[in-house]
C-alpha cells in the first residue's frame, strides 16, 4: 500500500478532553491548587485586525511581526515581562488573532486597543467516537483506490489528542518523501517519516504522546497503512487548524465538538471558512448524542446470541468476546426495578443477570457489582429511546451481551415467568465480527471508550470522520483542481439512500431515517470519485450567507479581514446558497430556489430532473432538462417548492431532487420545514 504521507497530527486538545473527562487522570494547569491562583483569568480567543502592512517584512506576512502586534494589544493591560507567557498562540493563517490567558478586567482593556475585533473564551470540546473498506465499496488493488493510487500525495491533517508514532499503521517502508509543497516540521520527541510527516501539540503540557487513543485511532483510519492481521483484541482548535494549513494539508480531519456556538464565537467554524478559502477541506464529527433530533452516530456489530432456556434466541452485540462461554447454560436472574445491576444483596452466584437501565451505556461500576456478588455473566438491556439499535461499550471483567430494548423486555418477561427461577436457563454464544448484516447502515449508536491496544473497535461519529476524510483524499487526488465545495457535494450527491436490502435507511425504531438523521445518505467511494455534475461554492457564496445570517461585524470575525464586506458580496439566503441539499419553510405558498451545476463528468452530457416528493409537497424544477457541451460548463435551474395541499398537521415533507443521464445520477434531498423561516 503506498498511501502518501499525512500531516500533522496535533494534541491541540488534550487540555480540553481532560478537562471534560477527569477520569482520565490528567489534571491541567499543574493541578486544583493552580486553578484556584488562576480561577479569576481564562483562555480567550481575540480575533483582531492584521497588523500593519508596513511591519511586514514578506508578502505571506512575517511571524515575528504578527506576534509583536499580538502582544501589544496586552500592553499596558499586562505586565511586559508575562505579555510572552500570556500569548499561547498567535494565528497568522486561518484568522487574525491570538489565544491568551487574561482576567475579566484585562480582557476589557484589550478590548478597547484599535484593532480589535472580538473575544470569546476557549471551549471544551471532546472526541466524537472494522470492517468498513468491503463496507463503503473499496477494494485493493481495484476501483477508486487503484484509480487515486491509494490517494498517493494527499496530506492529511488532523486535530485530536494526540499520536502513537510507533504505530505499525504508520511505517513508512516503500512511501515516498513528503510533497514539496509540505511546510511542517516534527515536534520533538516524536520521530517522523515518510508517512507520518509531522506532528505539532499546542497546549501547556507541549506533548504529542497520545494517552487517550483516539487520534491514533481516528489518523489510522483514514491514513493509515495495512497492517497484517489486525485485531482489536490481540486550546484550542484554531491553533492547529493555523498551523495545518499554513503547514501545507489538502483535508483537515475534526474529530471533535462540543455545544453548538453561533459562526461568529465557534473557533472550528471560523477556521474551517479560512480553511475553505484555502483550498482545505474541513471533515467535523456530527456529535454522538443520538437518537434525539438533530444527531448522528454509528455502530459496529461484534455478535453476542443470548440463548434462552425456551429456545428462543436474541441477537445481541459485545466488544469483548469469550469463545468458551457459550458452552455452558447458566440460571437467568432479573428483579423488577434493579437498575445498573444493582444486585448487592441478592444471592446471583453463579448466574446469568439481567440488568435494566436507563442510561445510554451501562455503567462499569454496575459490572464490577455483579462480579464481586459471584454472577456469571450479564444481559444488559438498553434504554427504550434506542428502539431496535443497539448501544455498544467495551467492559471486561464479565462475559456479557447487550440487546435492544425490546429483545430486552421479551428476556425479562422469561426470566419473570412462574415463581421459581430454576428452570430459567440462558448462555450467550460469542460469534466474533458480523460481517454483511442487513439492514446496514442504520442510525444511529454511542462510542465505546478506547483501550490502550494497538487496534480497538470505536463506534461514534469521531470515527465516521475519518472514513470521510480519506474519501476526500482519495477524490482530492483523482481532482486536485476541485475546490472544498466541489468534493463536499460529489460526496454528498453520489451517496446512497437505501441500504443494503434496497430499502430505504432506517432510524433506531426501524422506520424511515429523516434527512436531519441521515443527511445526504450513505458515502459511495468509487461515485464521489465521478459525480458527473457538482454545486459548487467560493468565499463570497460563503461571505454572502453570512451577511445575510449574522451581518458585517460577524463577516469580519469569521474572515479576519476587512477586504471582504457586505457592501461587496450578494447577502444570500441559506435557502439559496449554491449547497446540494435543498431546505426550505414548509409554506403553501411557492418558494423558489436557485442552483447551479457545473459539468465535471462527460463533455457531451444530458441530464432530466426526477422528482421525488411525498403527498401534500410540489416540487418544480426549470429547466426539466440540462445539455451539456464540454467540461467545466455550468447550468443554472430554479426549484419551487410549495405545500398547498398539505395538512395542518404535516410539519415535515421531504423529497428528492436527481439529475439523471446515461451515466450519473446527482442527486439532493430536499426538505420542506415547518420549523424554519427565511432571514
């Protein structure tokens, strides 16, 4: 495999995931004594103008001078001697500004300096955590891999907690030298090749050491080489974004986030605008919170088959199998109301429990209690909000399976039957990886923590987002004249609405995901490599939106800039930004819509709109037909969407809209929403 080298691997957040998770034994700020000296200053991003074109000594602007002017803004509000140590970090590439450490009172006097834009406080934001290759359609030696070479030449970038160099996945045996066009460096102690082609932290501690696992899991993923008989069982995210893109990435991956944030106060949405306007491309985690609205999460099938005295079977799911359990046929045990295993004076020695719970995952400290009360293994039963999805965790100590909600209540119901327990027998039976499982993909499921192996199985969208990443490399290298937009919608457009069944992708419950639980559908490598056509975007699209969105003062923020005004770009809608997927109110009154594609497939092309639209929802499209002459022309339609005929209680409709030739079909969902206004 001769994938290139990818880039700078950043520990940008461990302070951050730390603070989140103190379980993780890592205190920041030299511990709570520390914290309570400082408790009356914190870390604040500044955005501020850039500094004066007369103290640039270069034309891509000088690093010294933009650091000086950084510091003035603290003078005379901080001492000369602590201004150095205040600044943690000076961003000269994807915004203007600087993170430092101030009080309330100092804060208010940098505010004050000529120059300044706006200030807003660091935020925590934590990771969002196979055999997914045959999955998404990619084989060695075949398709869009042999096509890209693997992706040979694309750097990646990645923000996360850190890196395992001496990771096999990232041996650099028959790799080339880095791209010309890499700037970075390798931070020491970690030692850099051709593969892993540097790595850089910025926080306190300055290490790139990787004690969580995730970045090492989430780089590996989507850059990392093939390594024989794999197992699993055997401040600040603008700082890095700054330095990854200065460094030279073609695609930054994001496994991260936290509380939604308007554009304007969210550092990964400033950074990512700069990014874009680079030409890097930003993949973000969609957050693992599901199944509530508005959130996204995976899964990955390890197959743990409760057998039940009766006979009855129950597909159930474990990271940690034990091939020897299964042997044995065990007595069940199940009180009514007993959360969390809470089993403590229950005699359950030698006996399968069944433990009910109300939270997402169950707690170890719930296994451990079983453990040490004698039982023999657990059935965890998750939540009803799961529905038929399964929540999976990796716990050790205890044989165990984890069923669905309503596999649960059937095995509680057994175990409950009669007076007597004793002819209520169960075992579970550990089947390893379950491979071509249908329906797949479903949505959506929680991430299990990482171990400290050189492989683990995580679920989240923390590892959705590398899968992504690399298919952005891999289309990256087929078009590298593509802008981010361009790759964004070949993505997006060329995916896959139903499952492996034909059928439509499911949600928790076994119904029909919406748009807001699928998005644009399910990524097909091999087709976002060939789109046929593309909706595509530039800065100006982007600084439109914003306009339109949040004004002048927020343009300026996200831009860091004083060049791009609203006075100079069309203030744009969100309905009407050039995006692939269309959203607009759910009115009777028709609304009106415009796109433009642009040809990247066939010169000579044709393409006929198909509408797919449920009762009560019109959709026109005009022109029906699109002709084609040559590459890189582009076409413009109009899309009208009105709900007229729709009832009082429809509050969403959604359908489809494909441009369909011989060859391709592009294809964008669109949603009508009760919810949304226009601005």
């Amino acid at each position: 495999m001769t994938i290139s080298a990818f880039a700078c691997v950043v520990s940008a957040l461990i302070v951050l995931l730390a603070t989140a998770c103190p379980a993780l034994g890592y205190v920041p700020n030299g511990g709570p004594a520390t914290q309570r000296t400082r408790a009356a200053a914190r870390t604040y991003i500044v955005l501020v103008d850039p500094p004066p074109a007369a103290s640039l000594q270069h034309s891509d602007g000088d690093e010294a001078a933009h650091r000086l002017w950084h510091e003035s803004f603290l003078l005379p509000a901080v001492s000369s001697a602590g201004v150095q140590r205040r600044v943690r970090h000076s961003y000269t590439s994807v915004v203007s500004g600087f993170a430092a450490r101030l009080t309330a009172g100092e804060l208010a006097a940098v505010s004050r300096k000529p120059g300044f834009v706006r200030a807003f406080p660091e935020r925590r934001l934590r990771p969002m955590t196979t055999r997914t290759p045959a999955f998404l359609g990619l084989e060695p030696g075949r398709g869009v891999w042999n096509l890209t070479s693997y992706g040979e030449g694309a750097i990646i970038g990645f923000l996360d907690t850190g890196i395992d160099e001496n990771h096999p996945s990232f041996r650099d045996m028959g790799m080339p030298p880095p791209p010309s066009r890499w700037k970075g460096s390798c931070q020491p102690p970690v030692r850099c090749n051709n593969k892993l082609i540097g790595a850089a932290s910025f926080v306190g501690d300055n290490t790139t050491a990787d004690d969580v696992g995730h970045g090492t899991h989430t780089t590996g993923t989507a850059a990392g080489r093939f390594v024989e008989g794999a197992s699993a069982f055997g401040p600040v995210p603008a700082a890095g974004m700054d330095a990854a893109v200065k460094d030279g990435v073609d695609v930054l991956s994001v496994s991260l986030g936290g509380v939604s944030a308007p554009l304007d106060r969210d550092p990964i949405a400033i950074g990512a605008f700069a990014a874009a306007s680079k030409g890097v491309l930003v993949v973000c985690a969609g957050g693992n919170s599901g199944p509530l609205p508005s959130t996204l999460s995976n899964e990955a099938p390890f197959r743990a088959t409760v057998r039940l005295g009766d006979g009855e079977v129950f597909q159930g799911e474990s990271l940690t199998q034990d091939k020897r359990f299964g042997s044995k046929v065990y007595p069940l045990y199940y009180s009514q109301g007993m959360n969390y295993c809470d089993y403590f004076d229950a005699n359950i020695t030698g006996m399968m429990v069944v433990c009910d719970t109300e939270t997402p995952v169950p707690p170890m400290s719930s296994i451990e209690a079983v453990r040490e009360a004698g039982g023999a293994g657990i059935v965890f039963v998750n939540e009803p909000d799961f529905g038929y999805t399964i929540v999976v965790e990796k716990y050790y100590g205890l044989p165990m399976s984890q069923v669905t909600a309503v596999d649960g209540t059937k095995i509680m119901g057994y175990a409950m039957k009669g007076t007597s327990t004793t002819n209520h027998t169960a075992t579970i039976v550990f089947d390893s990886t379950v491979v071509g499982v249908k329906p797949a993909p479903v949505v959506p499921v929680v991430e299990g923590p990482p171990e400290p192996y050189s492989f683990n199985v995580v679920s989240g969208t923390s590892m959705a987002t590398p899968h992504v990443t690399g298919i952005v490399a891999l289309v990256k290298k087929a078009h590298p004249d593509w802008s981010p937009a361009a790759i964004k919608s070949a993505i997006m457009t060329s995916s896959s609405a139903v499952d492996n069944d034909g059928h439509p992708i499911m949600d928790e419950e076994h119904r029909k995901a919406s748009s807001y639980a699928v998005g644009a559908g399910h990524v097909a490598p091999a087709s976002a490599a060939d789109p046929g056509l593309v909706y595509d975007l530039g800065v100006r699209d982007y600084a439109g939106y914003i306009c339109k969105l949040l004004g002048e003062a927020a343009l300026k923020a996200i831009s860091g800039t004083t060049n791009l005004t609203c006075t100079k770009v069309e203030a744009l809608g969100a309905e009407q930004l050039n995006y692939p997927a269309i959203v607009v109110p759910l009115r009777a009154e028709p609304l009106a819509v415009n796109r433009t594609v642009t040809n990247v497939g066939p010169a000579r092309s044709s393409y006929t709109a198909k509408i797919e639209a449920p009762e009560g929802m019109t959709v026109k499209v005009e022109p029906a037909e699109l002709e084609f002459t040559e590459v890189g022309e582009r076409k413009t339609f109009t899309v009208t969407v009105s709900a007229a005929g729709a009832s009082a209680e429809l509050k969403l409709a959604e359908g489809t809209l494909s441009w369909v030739s011989h060859d391709h079909v592009v294809r964008s969902p669109i949603v009508a929403d009760s919810s949304i206004t226009l601005i």
